[in-house]
C-alpha cells in the first residue's frame, strides 16, 4: 500500500521562518508541509512577532530529522561511490600491470636457451646439523 500525504509538501520560494529552529536563511530551502501547527507566534531579534501557524522546515531540520530515522544523505552516498569507484580503477590497473609484469616475465624465461638452474647458497650445506646431531649420538 502506497504512502499518500494528506497535505502537499513543496518548497517555499520567499524567506520563511523554520517552525524549528526559527531559522531565516534564504540560502537554504524552506519546505512548506501546508499543515496548521498552531504554535502562535515566534520573535525577532528586532522585536517583531512572526506568525508560526504553519509547519515550515528548513533543509537543516529536515536533514537532521531524516538521519535519526536512518537516512543518508544522497551526496555522501555519491562521494563514497566515486571515492571506491577511483580506488577501484587504480587497483584494477595495478593489478593489470602486473599481470603484463608477469606475462613478460614467464615468456622470458620460457624463452632462454639454457634452463635457469639455481646456484648453491654459500655457507654450510642443507641438513648439516642434522649430520652432526647424528655424529655426536654414537
């Protein structure tokens, strides 16, 4: 079953006051919610009473109110997305590079006339103590 809403939400376009958080700032959105709250009336810094009988929200209320219920923000969502996207592709062309890195190698190696043979490590041969150990028990 859909959510319908008794009244229409809309953006206010003149500078109203937050029911909230008696907020004025016409750079951030207002929100009309066309519902009677009925508060009275809010005060000014310059003494004027300003009518508070209807419910309007600020973009800062309603953001505030959607995180405690659990919602994102869509920009935040969108910076993290990009963030992995970007470290995604630079792992991705890393681990490109040395696949090739690979590839290169082993071709070389296949390619050598003579086999690679591993020269002896200098210093005491494999299993020398074990001898000794051996030696000493008789």
């Amino acid at each position: 079953m859909a959510v319908q809403l008794a009244n229409l939400i809309r953006p206010t376009h003149l500078p109203a006051y937050c029911s909230a958080c008696y907020n004025q700032n016409p750079s951030k959105q207002h929100l009309d919610f066309d519902a009677a709250a009925e508060r009275g009336f809010g005060d000014r810094d310059d003494g004027l009473k300003i009518s508070m009988d209807d419910l309007i929200l600020c973009e800062d209320c309603v953001r505030e109110a959607a995180r405690l219920i659990g919602m994102r923000d869509a920009g935040e969502l969108e910076h993290d997305l990009e963030t992995l996207t970007r470290l995604h592709r630079q792992e991705k062309d890393r681990a490109d590079g040395l696949e090739r890195y690979l590839t290169n190698m082993e071709a070389a190696f296949s390619s050598r006339p003579e086999p690679i043979v591993a020269p002896r490590h200098r210093g005491r041969p494999p299993g020398w103590m074990k001898e000794r150990n051996e030696d000493a028990g008789d």
